[in-house]
C-alpha cells in the first residue's frame, strides 16, 4: 500500500472512530454541565463532613459522574477536606473521581455495549468505597500538608451570576472541553494509527489473554496522562486487537487515575499512608474488576458490542455529530494561538 492509500485510510479510520463516539461524547458534555451548575463542589463537602461508612460510599458515588481528570481531582479533594470532609471519604471520592465521568460512561456505552458502560462505573465505585474503608477501619487521620499549589490543575468556575442554563453551556463546550481536548486528540490520533497499521486482532492472537494482557494494561496505563474520555479510543483499539474486556477495564481504571504526577502530589499532600491506600486500592481493583468482567463474559457471554470500525456507511445522525464534535476540537486546539491581547 503506498503513502497516499495508507494516508487515506488513516483518514477514513479517524473519521469513522470520531462519528462512533461524537453523539454520546456531545451528549455527555451538555449533562457534565449540567452538573457542574447544579451539584457544584462547595455543596459536596456538607454531605461529606462525617467519618461514617455511609460519607464514604456517598462521596465514591458523587465522583462517579464528575468530570474531573487525576489533576483536576486534587485541588476539589483539598478542598472539600478543608471544608471538613472526612478522610475516607475524601480518599474515597479521589480514587474514584478521575476513573470516570458522565461523558466517558455516554462513549463506554457507545463504543462497548451497556454490560460495559455499567461494569466500568460500578468497578470505580468498588474502587473508591475500598479506598475509603481501608482509611475508616486501618489507618489513623494524620495532618496533610498546609499547602497547595493548585498550578495548572485549578478548577475554574464560570461567572456565578450567569444564568444556570447558560453557565452549563459554558462549562460544557468551552471550559470542559479545554480540558479534554488535548488527551482525548491524542488518544483519538494513536487508536487511528494503531487500527490502520495493524490487521484486526493482531496483538490479541499474540498476547495471550489472561495475565498477560491485564500486565500489558496495567504498565500501559499508570505511568501516562490521559483522562476518562482520552482513554476510551485508546482502549477501543485495543479492543480491535482483539484484547479481552476485562484487560479494557484494567486499563480505563488504571490510566485515567493514575500518572506519576498524580501519584507524587498525592503523596504530597495525603501522606504515606494515604498514597499507599490510593495506589493499592486502584491497582488491585483494576486488576480484580478485570478478571471478574472477564470471567463474568466467558460464562454468560455479556451482551458486549462487538469490535467494529470502518462501517460501509454512517446514519446522519453520526455523521452531523462528527462534524460538530471535530469542529469544537480544532477550535480548542487552536484556540490558544487566536487570543492575540491579555485576555
């Protein structure tokens, strides 16, 4: 195949993997907005103020659908810990918050099938609730550092005073987005390569399922940055390669959560024990949640959606929602250079 043909493909596969998640992507966002005016961080703190069981599990399911990545998780979980959270639960919704996100659960299900988008929010929970059990029951709070510097992970917030719908708007296509862009390009642009330069199933006949894929997965995703939703073309060609579900789900919960910089500020401002706690907790569960998922399918055959890109043809639906979701993309990639005074 020459460079042209190989150019073209590349091109028809980006398109056709763009237009597979661009609906539930663009859907997503409008409801992380939505959320982000009606369930604002300040409030979570009160529901999270008690060293109880009950705190624990509600601050891991609070951070289910946030949409927060591993660095803009810290400075809420600072927050809402000098607002008088308890540490299980803080511990609880920082483990759990950056695995997943409203948006990414609307792609999971697009990309993966239902049995997929509910064994991916469900292995986070289990994840956070461990994490903030393992503090209530083993280990005594101890002091966090006074400090923070909040740097480029800062949460924004939109102007207060705006109204609720239009504030959602904004957070859903311009603040949000500005986040997302980048990593999720950068997924979107690898899971592109790797389906163009490599036959369907190829690392997957030669990376025996089992152990081996879960390694592959867990080495793939800890040490790199990339959010929810910037994982999720990644872990789809993946998908394509023929790797099992369950050594998906090792990936979407380790990578997401955690990067070596995560890992060093958590350390930071936690404490040893508490970054031994948010490590632990996330490697074994990834791990245990894959193999469950995994052995789940082989006995029951869950109703996953197969692997499948390339389509003859797209609804128009799919194909309007590419063309939106690609044209809000190049705009906030471009978007830095085209602020030509202070603002």
């Amino acid at each position: 195949m020459d460079v042209g043909a190989l150019l073209n493909l590349y091109l028809r596969n980006l398109f056709f993997l763009l237009a597979d998640i661009a609906p539930y992507f663009l859907v997503g966002l409008l409801v992380a907005g939505l959320l982000k005016v009606f369930l604002p961080h300040k409030k979570l703190s009160k529901h999270l103020g008690q060293e109880s069981l009950g705190a624990v599990f509600k601050a891991a399911l609070i951070g289910i659908p946030l949409p927060l990545c591993s660095c803009g998780v810290l400075p809420v979980a600072v927050s809402l810990r000098r607002s008088g959270a308890g540490l299980p639960a803080t511990m609880a919704f920082l483990v759990t918050t950056p695995q997943t996100s409203i948006d990414a659960i609307f792609i999971t299900f697009g990309l993966f099938g239902g049995a997929f988008a509910l064994a991916y929010p469900l292995a986070a929970l289990i994840a956070g609730v461990s994490a903030g059990l393992l503090i209530y029951f083993f280990f005594l709070p101890q002091p966090e550092p006074s400090l923070f510097g909040g740097g480029g992970c800062a949460v924004q917030n939109g102007p207060s005073s705006a109204n609720p719908l239009v504030r959602a708007i904004r957070y859903s296509f311009l603040e949000l987005p500005a986040e997302l862009t980048k990593p999720f390009v950068v997924g979107l642009l690898l899971a592109a390569a790797l389906t163009t330069l490599l036959p369907p199933g190829f690392l997957g006949a030669r990376v025996p399922k089992g152990p081996m894929q879960y390694l592959i997965m867990l080495l793939a995703g800890i040490p790199i940055y990339t959010c929810s939703t910037g994982s999720l073309p990644l872990a789809y060609s993946f998908y394509l390669q023929g790797f099992s579900p369950g050594s998906l789900l090792v990936f979407l919960m380790s990578g997401p959560a955690t990067n070596v910089t995560s890992l060093v500020v958590v350390k930071k401002l936690f404490g040893l024990r508490a970054f031994v706690v948010y490590a632990a907790s996330l490697i074994g569960t990834a791990l245990l949640a894959g193999i469950g998922l995994d052995l789940l399918n082989q006995k029951f055959t869950l109703p996953l959606r197969p692997p499948l890109i390339s389509e003859e043809t797209l609804s128009l639906t799919e194909e309007i929602s590419a063309l939106i979701l690609g044209t809000l993309l190049f705009y906030h990639l471009i978007r830095p250079y085209l602020t030509f005074s202070g603002g």
